[in-house]
C-alpha cells in the first residue's frame, strides 16, 4: 500500500475538530445576510431581518448620544449691560446684533461722545485745465472760494494773456476754515503758467503772495530733412518732424505740385517753430519754411512772410501766393449749376442765380478772398444770409446757413470761416447757395476768374532772402543751447 492511500484512510477514520464560538458567527453571518437592500423583495423573511437591523441600530446610536442638556456654568452670577455688551461682541451674533468681532469695551465715564467729528487741517489735491476751460472754473471745481478765485484770477492775469494751455496740472492746498458754514481759504496754489513761467501762489498772514519761477526756454526752430520712401507723411514722422508740422509741410507743398508726383528719393526739408525748456517740455508753432528738392520735376522753396500785415507763403523769388475769388466755399460737390431751372419748391421754372454745393449739415462755409462782410442776417428765401463786397465792383453771397459766424463791417481774410451749412428759407436739405455779383448784377461763379499776387522787392526783398538763408543754414535736429552757452541759439529767460 502506497503511502498516499495509508493517509488518506487514518484521515477519513479520525474524528471532526470542534469549532470555536468566532467561526460559528462567521460562517452563520456568511450564510444569513443581515443588511440585505431592503428596495428589493419588499415583504419577505429577508427584507424583514434588515428592517430590524435598520431599526436595531438607530436605536443604539439614539441611546449612545450624548445629552442635550446646558452646560452648567457659574451660578448666581448675573452680568451688567457693559460686561455683556463686552462678551456679545466676542460671541459669533447674528448680523441684526451688529456681528461685533474682535474686544470691544463698552463706553466709560471716561469717554465723551463728539459732538461733531473733527475736520483734516488742509486738504491736498490735484485738478487739471480742461478744453475749453478757464482757471477760474477749474478753481471752482476744486473748492476754492469765489473770493479767492477772484484774487488769483486778478494776481496771475498779466502772466497769461492766452489764458492757461488745457491738460495745465494745478497743485492745490486749502486751509482749515474758521466754521462749518465758510468754505476753506487757499493756502498754496502752484501750476505753469506759460512754457517759460511757472506760477506759486502762498497765504501768510491771510493774504496771498505770488512767486513767479522763470524757466530758461530756447527758441531755436527745429529743422527735419530726409529722403521720401513710400510715403512722404511716413518718413518725415519717422525722422523726428512732430504731426502739426508735417501736415502743414503737405498743405503748403499741395499748393505748388502734386503730391501724388512725389516719389521715393526726393528730399524734404522742414523747419518749424519749436519751443523747448529746460524742464523738458516742447511746444511745436506754426511752419515756417518748406523745401522739396524732386530728382525729376520742379523743386519748391517756400517762406512764411508777413506783408501789409498779412502772412501767407512766398516763394524763394519772392513772388506770394494767388489769391483768387474761385476758392471752393464749402468742402462739397456742386449739385445745381447757373441759369435757368425748375425750382424744387415753387413748381416753375425761373433763374437760378449761383450755384449750389451740396454738403453736410454743420460744414464750414469759407469766404473765397478777402474782403468786407456787407450783410449778415436773414434775407427772405435765402434764409440765414452772409453777402462780401471784395472791391473792384465784385462781392459773394453765401444763403440757407444754419448758423452765421461773421458780423456785418467785419473784415474777412481768405478762408476764413463765415457760417454753417444749413437748410433755412426756400430750401428742400442742407446745402450751400453761392452767388457771385459784378456791379450788383449775378453771373456765373464759373465764369469769373482772377488772380492777384504779392511780389516782395528793395529792402523787403533782401530780409526776406537773408530769412530764407537763415533758416536754410541751421543745423538739423534739436540744439541743446543749455549746456552750450552759444549765441547762435538764443535762450529767452522769461518774464
């Protein structure tokens, strides 16, 4: 007999192992399932031993719970409203108590309610000048007092006859005032007056005083040169020449060739007034020469001059500008020629005696040349109506504004502004009608054309050709004449 069978019959011939209490409850509770999902087989033996388990242990926690009952504190002690109000405020109250945080004591004989709280002893603030804007409107706004308003407006008069430049920093400090009911005096004012001026106004002893700081400031004209690559405006911003001066540059020079000639590798020289102090600050004026010199084409030179108490361009031979009365009115097409048509309102054909521009309501309506505004007001159904006399027998009307910019007697210069376009009298929509006359008579704005130009000799002629020399000669670039005591640049100190 082999071995293997000799144990397995001493096994099948022993007895079983008894089994302790811990493995009889494990294999009972693999065979019985105490928790069973008690959605399922609603009803039956099962589903009822897990209710009673459910049951069986909720009933264990509610016993094992711990009580509800207060917890005993400190007996016979009552608190008085300032110690409650002292641990309230420690407590985690709900908002309609104030949710007070943090120690808070309660009020003292010691403490004494204000009757009014106290006011800062001055007030530090800074405003600015707006556009269009006065100094003394943004004073105002700031809190300075009418009376003072009035004592620095009278003060720093003399020092600005232009009125202050807008964006113009104003530092103000006003004082503790006497009661409630006055508003605070100024203590100390501070702002630029001019480029080469800076203003301080103080109290002491309750009245002002004024300080004036000059500010050394060179005058010398800024000049820009370069060579046009794919746009002139482009590469004279590109070289350094501020905004207003190229876009007077292109004004100037549209006057004497087609921009649209001019190509890449052509020289342009610009020079324009530029105010520079030492402070930093710029100030870019008027244009005052222009120069192109064109690989192909003619070149231009041209100055600003002053003759007869009128400035306008010259060329290098001294030879002004035209001035004609065939200068467009309006910024418009023409919608109605001279002669004879049927009239929009009346219904009949009858003489249309100028021509109309049609243009936005609001345009700006020039005068054409030089000359005296005659009238200016209402004139039946040409509404609101500006009639120049020009000299010579010539004069220009100018109907249906919305509104009227000149006075009767006033001297006009060449497009200089005389109204807005509008639609008032016998008018179907904005528009411009301009007449011209010849010895009181109508005819044909586009029949008339003449031209007059200012031609400078003698004494005149050499300043302005040693003006242009000038200006042809200087340096490009900025100058630095602080830190180079040069008298080729002149330093203005100030007032």
């Amino acid at each position: 007999m082999s071995l293997w069978m000799a144990d397995s019959l001493a096994h099948a011939g022993a007895a079983p192992q008894p089994r302790d209490w811990r493995t009889r409850l494990r294999d009972w509770a693999d065979e019985v399932d105490l928790v069973p999902d008690l959605a399922e087989r609603v009803g039956s033996l099962t589903w009822f031993r897990g209710l009673a388990t459910c049951f069986g242990l909720c009933a264990t926690a509610l016993y094992l719970s711990p009580s509800f009952q207060p917890i005993p504190g400190l007996p016979g002690v009552r608190l008085t409203d300032a110690h409650y109000d002292e641990v309230r405020s420690q407590m985690m109250t709900p908002l309609a108590l104030g949710a007070d945080s943090g120690r808070h004591m309660g009020a003292t004989d010691a403490v004494q309610p204000l009757r009014e709280t106290p006011e800062r002893p001055q007030i530090e603030l800074s405003a600015q000048i707006g556009s269009s804007d006065t100094l003394a409107r943004a004073l105002s706004r700031a809190g300075v007092s009418g009376g003072d308003v009035a004592t620095v407006t009278a003060m720093v008069g003399d020092d600005m006859s232009d009125g202050v430049k807008p964006g113009t920093r104003l530092d103000i400090i006003l004082g503790r005032r006497t009661s409630r009911d006055r508003p605070r005096p100024l203590d100390r004012l501070a702002f630029r007056a001019r480029l080469d001026l800076s203003l301080e106004l103080t109290r002491a002893g309750g009245v002002l005083s004024i300080k004036r700081i000059p500010i050394r400031v060179d005058n010398t004209p800024l000049r820009i040169q370069g060579v046009v690559g794919d746009s002139i405006y482009r590469s004279a911003r590109a070289a350094g020449a501020p905004p207003k001066a190229v876009q007077a540059f292109l004004r100037v020079i549209a006057g004497q060739v087609d921009l649209g000639g001019i190509g890449a590798g052509d020289r342009y020289d610009i020079v324009t007034e530029y105010r520079r102090a030492e402070t930093g600050d710029v100030e870019v004026g008027d244009l005052l020469y222009a120069g192109l010199r064109r690989s192909r084409g003619k070149s231009v030179d041209m100055l600003k001059w002053t003759k007869d108490g009128r400035t306008e361009w010259f060329e290098a031979s001294g030879v002004g500008e035209r001035r004609g009365v065939l200068s467009a009115p309006v910024a418009g097409r023409m919608s109605s020629g001279y002669g004879q048509r049927r009239h929009p309102i009346l219904g009949y054909t009858r003489m249309h005696a100028g021509i109309d521009f049609a243009a936005r309501y609001g345009s700006p309506i020039y005068a054409v040349t030089d000359g005296v505004v005659a009238f200016a007001g209402r004139h039946g159904g040409h509404g609101n109506y500006v009639r120049i006399q020009h000299g010579g027998g010539l004069a220009t009307g100018y109907a249906h504004m919305s509104r009227i910019a000149a006075e009767p007697g006033q001297r006009v210069r060449r497009g200089q502004v005389i109204g807005y376009v509008g639609s008032t009298g016998l008018s179907t929509g904005p528009h411009l009608h301009y007449e011209l006359y010849r010895n009181g008579a109508t005819v044909n704005p586009l029949s008339v054309k003449f031209t007059t130009t200012a031609q400078l000799a003698g004494a005149e002629l050499s300043a302005f050709r040693t003006r242009l020399a000038q200006y042809q000669g200087l340096r490009v670039g900025l100058h630095d004449s602080f830190a180079q005591k040069a008298s080729a640049n002149p330093v203005a100190s100030g007032k």
